[in-house]
C-alpha cells in the first residue's frame, strides 16, 4: 500500500500521499491540501519545501554528499573539464569524445558577442559593479535573439540558445571587467579551451603576448565545476520560478544573476576576502571578529560560515581548502597573509560553542575567494565567476522546468495586514 500521513484537523482526518525520490528523500504531497481544507502551509525561507521534483543534483546536507546526475562531485573536480560538467548537467549524462567534439566546436562558433554589446558596454559608468552589468548584457541578448523570448521555440532553438549564452558568458564577463577599469576589450580565441580562453579574455593586452598558466587553468576548472549546481538555492530557485510565466532563457538567468549577487547567496565570496582584509588591517585579531559574529547585537557575520542545507559539512568547501594550498604553493604564495588569517579564522570557529552549536562550517565561498585572489582575478569579478560556473545549472533547471511542463510558481501568504476600511479624503486624514 502507498504510504501517507494522516492529518487531523477539527477531529476530520485528511490523507497525504507520500511521495519518495530515489535517493529516498520523502516529502508530504500537499498538492491538495487548500481545497480539502481551507489551509496552506506556512515556511518562510521555503526551510522545508520541496517545489519541485528533480534529476540533476543531489545533495544530502547531513552527510556532506553532492553529486551532479549521480557523479560525486570529488570525481568531477578531480577528472572533468568544466565543459564536459556543463553538458553532463543539461543533457544528463557524459558526453562521448564525438558529442562533447561537437559541443565544444558548437560554443567556439558562438563565443563573439554583436558589436553593438561594446554601445552598450560603454553606456556603464566605470564605477558600475561587474555583476549589475553581466545581468543587465545578459537580459539584452533578448533583443540580438529576439525569436528567443517565444516560449514555442523547438529542440535546436532551445539549444541554439543555450550555446549560445554558454559561449558568449565568459566574453561578456572579461568585458565587463575591462570595461569597469578602462582596457580595451579582447576577443576570444578558439583554439583555447573554455576556461583558458576566459582567462585570456581577462588578461591578455592588445600590445604584450600572454601566457596562459596551465596552474590556473586547473584550478579555475576546478572552481568552475564545484560551482556548477547546487539544487534549489536562491539563484536557481529565481531562474525556475522567473521560468515558470514562460519567460525567456536570458530573461530568467539574468534574474538569477542578480539573485545570486546578494551577499547572503553568491555574494558571499567577495564579502569573505573583504572581511579577511579587514581583520589584517585592523592587526590580525581573529577573536575579536569572533566575538563581534557572536554578539547578537552586532549585525556582523562570518562571511563564508554556514549554510542553508549543510550542517556537517560542505563537500565543495573540502576540495576548495586543499585546491587553495595547492594553488598558493604552485604560485609561491604560500605565506600569504589572508590564508593564515583564514586558517586561523576556521580553526577558532569550530572550536567556538557557538559556531559548533549551530553547525556553522566554512562553506564553498570561504577559500574560493583566496584562490581567486591568488590567480588575480579583481576582488569584484569574484561572484561573477561563481556566474560563470552556475551558468550550466541555470541552463539544466530552466530546460527540466520547461520539459516538465510545471505549472507557473505562485506561493500563498498569510495576511497579517490591516482588516477592511474605507478611504478617507486626503485633508481629514490625521
Ligand atoms: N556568522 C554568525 N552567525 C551565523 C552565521 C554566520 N556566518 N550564519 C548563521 N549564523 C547564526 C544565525 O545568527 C542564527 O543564530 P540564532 O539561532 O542564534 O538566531 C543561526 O546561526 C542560524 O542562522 P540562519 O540565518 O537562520 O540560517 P540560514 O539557513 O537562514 O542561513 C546562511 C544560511 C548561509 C544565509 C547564513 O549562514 C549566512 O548568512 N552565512 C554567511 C553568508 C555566506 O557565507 N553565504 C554563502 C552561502 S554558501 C554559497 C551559496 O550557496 O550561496
């Protein structure tokens, strides 16, 4: 018999279908539950919901465990380029070396962005943030491609699309860059691979040659694929929900960019090296900023600590804290100054009562900011590579949406305003 909760409510018993994912998470179906009862549920934060029924990623938070389409992610990390991650995520399985030839020579064929992207570039004023600028470009490719705001577009529309925006992302990312510190733009080249290529974008000058170090290539590949899903966060939640009224592919992840720019979310990782930075300037005195995240009435937090699903530990974060050692090492930069302060930093905290009370680890934006660092990637650009990588999930969650055919997402509320009164004219106001 299928199982189902029973409800009781006003001595009447109300039956849930239980429904169980095949990593054997269960969920209450509640479906039906207004109009068998007059209620809804109530879950600010959306803590306890499940909105939806997914094949890309799994994640168990009491375990440290994410796998993307059933690949632990320390074997991605460890063996995958990011390309062939980004086509394991939104076709569901590896690629052979013919389809992943044919994806990759796909986004070479797509990696220019229309000239007319430079206009509006330069309409930024250079004090203009580069993920305000990646979310706006990317919201104006609607009006290069406008066939793509239809939501009837067949298979290869779709496709065309998501190439597309996979190929033109890292170029319009280096631009924004160089456009927020005045140097001229670079074009990309394709003999170089995904994340070499970006790197170039980002680096290289019209007047010099520019070497691209395989050290941080490897290790922005490895970034790149820990970032690249992460079930039903904010950015991704934003991207499906904005999907959800049919809205276009770079309409939705354009909102998801912006969704993930929060300091809470995506944010976090230039707030962290901001913070780091601060504790060096102000002497070094770890415990101090302990104490400051401790202390209710201070609105200050450990940036980089905690997370919503995670209260073990986060898997990405692991992989990252032995990357950052490696990559500081390979660079000579193992003395690093914020390194120690971040060690020291993690070392205090899960010691501390109060961090170990609430399960607060470092999390995947703790170390990824030193690394970012430590391969010259400016403090600001560093939520727009957590951009580039979650690009891939975008793209799998938008397409699973729209090919499950799932309904327009609307929560409910509980109004807790005003009750009924009549308007008064604005001179017998009080
Ligand atoms: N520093 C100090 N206290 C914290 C922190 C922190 N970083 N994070 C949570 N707490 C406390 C919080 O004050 C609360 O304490 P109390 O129970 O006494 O009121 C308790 O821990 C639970 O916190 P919460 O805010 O209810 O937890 P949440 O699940 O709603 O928030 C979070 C998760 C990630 C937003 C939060 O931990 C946080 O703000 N962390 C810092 C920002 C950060 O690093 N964000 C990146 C997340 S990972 C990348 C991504 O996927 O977006």
């Amino acid at each position: 018999m299928a199982e189902s909760a029973e409800l009781i409510l006003d001595g009447k018993s109300i039956s849930l279908p239980v429904i169980e994912g095949t990593e054997h998470e269960k969920a209450f179906d509640i479906g039906k539950l207004r109009d068998q009862t007059g209620y809804v549920t109530y879950d600010p934060g959306y803590k306890n919901t499940g909105a939806t029924k997914s094949a890309i990623t799994f994640l168990d938070g009491e375990e440290g465990i994410l796998r993307y389409r059933g690949y632990p992610i320390e074997q991605l990390a460890e063996k995958a380029s990011f390309l062939e991650v980004a086509y394991l995520l939104i076709n569901g399985s590896l690629p052979t070396q013919t389809e992943f030839d044919a994806f990759r020579y796909e986004i070479t064929q797509h990696s220019l962005v229309h000239e007319d992207i430079r206009k509006i570039l330069d309409g930024f004023p250079s004090s203009a943030h580069p993920m305000g600028i990646l979310a706006s470009i990317v919201c104006s490719l609607t009006a290069f491609y406008p066939k793509s705001i239809s939501p009837e577009l067949n298979k290869d529309e779709l496709n065309l699309n998501i190439v597309r925006l996979i190929a033109k992302l890292p170029t319009i990312a280096a631009w924004s860059y160089k456009n927020s510190v005045g140097h001229p733009y670079v074009y990309p080249r394709n003999d170089l691979d995904y994340t070499a290529n970006f790197l170039y974008m980002m680096f290289s000058f019209p007047t010099e040659k520019y070497e691209v170090n395989p050290v941080v290539v490897s290790a922005l590949n490895k970034l790149l694929i820990l970032h690249a899903d992460h079930e039903q966060n904010c950015s991704t939640s934003t991207v499906r929900l904005v999907g959800s009224a049919n809205a276009s592919l770079y309409g939705s992840v354009s909102a998801g960019i912006n969704a993930l720019w929060g300091p809470l979310h995506g944010g976090a990782n230039q707030e962290v090296i901001e913070m780091l930075e601060a504790i060096e300037q102000d002497g070094g005195d770890t415990s101090k900023f302990i104490n400051k995240a401790k202390d209710k009435n201070d609105s200050f937090r450990l940036m980089g600590f905690g997370h919503r699903v995670y209260k073990n530990f986060d898997p990405r974060a692991k992989i990252i804290k032995v990357a950052a050692d490696e990559v500081l090492q390979a660079l000579g930069m193992q003395d690093s100054p914020l390194l120690k302060i971040a060690q020291e930093l993690e070392q205090a905290a899960l010691t501390d009562q109060y961090f170990v009370e609430r399960k607060l680890y470092p999390n995947v934006d703790f170390y990824s900011g030193i690394i970012y660092k430590a391969l010259g990637i400016p403090t600001e650009m560093f939520t727009v590579m957590f951009a580039v990588g979650r690009l891939p999930g975008w793209i799998a969650q938008w397409k699973e949406l729209r090919e499950n055919k799932e309904p327009i997402g609307r929560p409910r509320q509980i109004y807790v305003g005003e009750l009924e009164r009549d308007y008064t004219a604005i001179g017998e106001r009080a």
